[in-house]
C-alpha cells in the first residue's frame, strides 16, 4: 500500500482486498494485515477522501471488503461501521452516472448489509458473497481493458522493483490446484519460489496483477472461472451429502431469508436447490420463492422467467389437493404481476382470466378465498389499465373492471366483517392473512371507487369512498396516541407487522381523502403514513 501514497484509492489495493476477502472463507487471513489495511484506509479517507465517482466506488469496494474481513474475523462491530461507510459513498455517486462506465458495483455491499443483522454466515451468505466478489474481479479486469491510461500506474510502479519479471511463476504459485484453492507451498530451495515471500511485501499488487494479467492474455475467461466453479461443485456436495432432505433445508434457509430481507442470500439458496435432485412440488416452490425474491428485488423479468417456470410445470401436473391449488393460485399471481410491471397487461389479463377460472370452478375453492380475492383484483386492475389505451371498448373494459371488483367484495364480505367493534378489528389484524384480506378489501374500494369515477358514476363512486372513509377513521381507538408515540404502539402490538398496517390505514385514510377532492386533509394522514 506504501506505493499507493499518492492514491490511496488506486484500484490494485482494492484488487488485493477483493483476492483477501475471497480467500477468507476458505483460509485464515491474519489479523495484522487486515489491521493494517483498516488503518491505512481510514487514514486515506479522512486526509485524501475520493471526490470523483470512480474513486468513490473504488474506496466503496475496499470497505466492502474490510467489512467482510472483519465479519470473518469475528469483528462485527467493524464489520458493520465499514459495510455503512462503503454504502454512503455508494449513495454519493451521482444518479446521471451510468454506473456500468464504473469499476464496481453496490450488489456485495448490499448483500453484506442484509447479512449483518443475522451475526453470522449461512452457507448460501458465503455463496453470494463470493460469486459477487468474483463478480466484482471480473468486472475490474473488463474495465481495466477499456481505459488504457492505467497501465501508466503500473508501468510506474514496475519501476520499484524489478519482480515483476517472475509473474509466470508468481502466477503458478496463486492460481488454483486441480485438488481445490490452494496456495503452493513454497520451497527456499525452488528457485521459482525464492525470494517469494520479499517480493509480496515490496510489491503486494504486482504478483496479483500479473496473476490476473497473464490469465487474461492467456484467454481463460479469467482463473476467477475456476475458483467459482471449484467453490459450486464443493457446495453441491455438501448438500448431496447431508443426511437430511437439502432441497427443503435450503428452501427453509430462503424463506427465512426472505422474512429478514435477505434477498441475495435466498436467492444464493434457491440457486443451489435448483441443483440438487427434487420432486416437481419442491421444485415448484423453489421457482416460486426465487421468482418472489426477484419481484421484491425490482428485477421484474427474471421473476416473471422463474414464475412461468413453475406455472408451465403445474399444468402438466393434476392439481387435486388444497395445497396444490393455493401454492399454484399464489405462482400466478406472482406471474401476472411480474407481468404487468413488465408492462405486458394484455398478456397479465389473459393469465388472469384462465387463473380466475381455475380457481372458481375447482373442489376446494371455498379454502383459499383469499387468492381468489387477489386474482379478481389484479384482473380488474389490469382491465383499467387497457381501458386506458382502448377506443371504442374503454367502457366495456371498465365495466369487466367493476364487475370483478364487486365478485372481489362479495367474497371478502364472508372474511372481514364491519360490524365488529374496533379493538376486535385491531387484535385481528396482527395476524398475516386477516390482514391480508383487510389491505386486499381497501385497495378494492379503491380501484372500484376509480373505476366508478371514470365511468361518470360519481354517486356511486362517492358513497363507497364515504363509507370507505367513516370506518378506516373509526378501526382505531388511538389515533392521537399513535401518531404521537409509534414506539409505545409495537411495543403494546406486540407484532412488528402491526405497525405496518397501522401505516398503511394512514395512506388509505389520505388517498381517500384526495379522492374526494380534501387536498389539505389529506396531507396530515399521508404525512403519517411515512
């Protein structure tokens, strides 16, 4: 790092970082040296702080890097101030960038900051850490290529020392063995091998570079392939051999992941029981899981791929039990919205419309109300979408819409009575599916409320977003206490979803309100929603 005192944020050092923070999850890396590099970089940035954008992801990378040395070393402390240091530069870089010109990517320090409030690593965490680490190599080494005028830094520093003419046995002594990652033991009486040692702490950069440099030139899409490669199949066999059934202890792994906003790590679990020999049910579910995972990561066509996978193999398959019909029903539905945000509605509405006739002409139709309830409300969603670019079937669209909202209601009318006092309403919204069924009759209102409007049905419209109004404002019996002390309402809920529901009252309560055109009252109840 000595050499890089007039930039301490030159890439090679978050080269070395990257290669060290990989290594870690198979070798011991001494603390010293990760110290070191603490220090040195803490230095750097209060004295010589990165301004530029390329600079920043680079200075990004290395904390990233220093906050997975340190999580590896049992330092979660440090581990976490780094991963928060190396995110802030991240949201510093200016959104015009077109942040494919920059080195590296926010997707590992993304990863790492899902990880941390876990404490520690699952073995699908280190598969993604890793795979994105080695996502981040390769990204460098293509960047490298197209801005030649850093050859100048290496040329310059290549002036220090003159080691950087053994690279090809530098190179044997760092890529992979065919028995695994391994580095090769050195021998003093090896004349590829002497000095070895003197050179890495001369010249810490240059062995790695020439590493990567002479595996590029060679074509091998980059040694990093095999490592990567190495580390899936040491994985798989893991799996292959463990005792208990490790299909469903990786989907157990994903869902927990999923509940903590893991995304990544359920992701990296999914991918690797995809690998592994299944039943068309698990397999199913594990499409199912990693195309929501994609949908909640905003990454819409990946989801909408891994969604119609599974929707495919379900039509080949007799749906007979419950079970079956629900876990179906629910891959639809993530189909049909990953559909439409991909801005394909008309192909959304014709799902749609063969999922809604699936689930209302099969056996068990009365046990899963509540996906019936959600298939009639993205059909009449999708309906008022098309009637927006239709001519001459606008309204005929919007009537379907209405149609569908009203057989939406009639049904959440046997699972959400009014008539129950508030408290009874409030206590049964901290489960999951009452809930559900609750936010699903809202949104209905709404929609229906909206399609009514463009109907040039305004009483119609008006009285549904009336009696809307009179019992969203009459469920709770401390509105004042609540927008007064939020914490004092999880701690008496009890359930960490209920604070979300209370917020999402809010955010009803306001879009009814601008609604029905009462723009300054609005306002209070949205600016509690947030």
């Amino acid at each position: 790092m000595g050499l890089h005192l007039s930039n301490p944020f030159h890439e090679n050092i978050s080269l070395i970082l990257m290669i060290l923070a990989f290594y870690s999850f198979q070798y011991r890396v001494g603390i010293g040296i990760v110290e070191r590099a603490h220090e040195f970089l803490l230095s750097a940035q209060k004295d010589k702080a990165p301004t530029n954008n390329t600079a920043k992801t680079v200075a990004a990378t290395c904390f990233t890097c220093l906050g997975i040395l340190f999580h590896t070393l049992g330092d979660l402390e440090k581990a976490e101030t780094l991963i928060v240091m190396a995110s802030q530069l991240f949201t510093e870089i200016q959104e015009s960038v077109e942040r494919e010109k920059l080195p590296f990517k926010t997707i590992t320090c993304d990863i790492m900051k899902e990880i941390l409030p876990s404490k520690k690593f699952l073995p699908s965490d280190k598969y993604s850490i890793m795979k994105e680490v080695l996502a981040d190599w390769n990204r460098f080494l293509e960047h490298q290529k197209h801005h030649k005028e850093r050859q100048d830094t290496l040329a310059e520093d290549s002036k220090t020392s003159e080691n950087c003419s053994n690279g090809r046995q530098n190179v044997e002594l760092l890529i992979p063995t065919s028995d695994g990652v391994k580095p090769r033991e050195i021998d003093s009486s090896d004349p590829k091998t002497v000095g070895f040692q003197r050179k890495q702490i001369i010249q810490p950069g240059s062995t790695y570079l020439d590493a990567l440099e002479y595996n590029r030139k060679k074509g091998n899409v980059h040694q990093a392939v095999k490592i990567y490669t190495s580390l899936q199949a040491h994985e798989l066999s893991f799996y292959e051999s463990c005792p208990c059934d490790s299909v469903e202890k990786l989907i157990s792994d994903a869902i927990r992941a999923k509940e903590d906003n893991r995304l990544s790590s359920g992701i990296g679990s999914l991918d690797l029981a995809l690998q592994l020999p299944s039943n068309w049910r698990e397999k199913t579910k594990t499409l199912k899981l990693r195309g929501e995972c994609y949908l909640s990561r905003g990454d819409f066509r990946t989801a909408t791929i891994n969604f119609n996978e599974a929707a495919c193999i379900y039509s080949r398959e007799t749906v007979e039990t419950r079970d079956d019909l629900c876990e179906y029903s629910e891959v639809l539905i993530g189909l049909i919205k990953s559909e439409t945000l991909c801005q394909n509605v008309a192909g959304a509405w014709l799902k749609c419309r063969e999922a809604i006739k699936l689930v209302s002409n099969h056996e068990h139709r009365e046990s899963i109300h509540l996906q019936e309830i959600e298939l009639l409300y993205l059909g009449a969603k999708c309906q008022d979408i098309l009637s927006e670019s239709a001519e001459e079937s606008k309204d005929d669209k919007l009537a379907q819409a209405c149609s569908l909202c009203q057989q939406a209601l009639l049904i959440l009318s046997l699972d959400v009575d009014q008539t129950r006092n508030s408290s009874e309403l409030m206590e049964e919204l901290g489960t999951s599916e009452p809930g559900k069924c609750f936010a699903l009759k809202c949104e209905v209102q709404l929609l229906l409320a909206v399609v009514f409007l463009k109907l040039r049905k305004k009483e119609e419209a008006e009285r549904i977003l009336k009696e809307t109004q009179e019992f969203l404002m009459n469920i709770p019996d401390a509105f004042e206490s609540l927008s007064a002390n939020w914490q004092n309402l999880q701690m008496v809920a009890g359930k960490p979803e209920f604070l979300s529901i209370y917020r999402r009252l809010f955010s009803w309560i306001g879009r009814v309100l601008v609604m029905r055109d009462k723009i300054k009252r609005s306002i209070t109840w949205l600016s509690e929603s947030l």
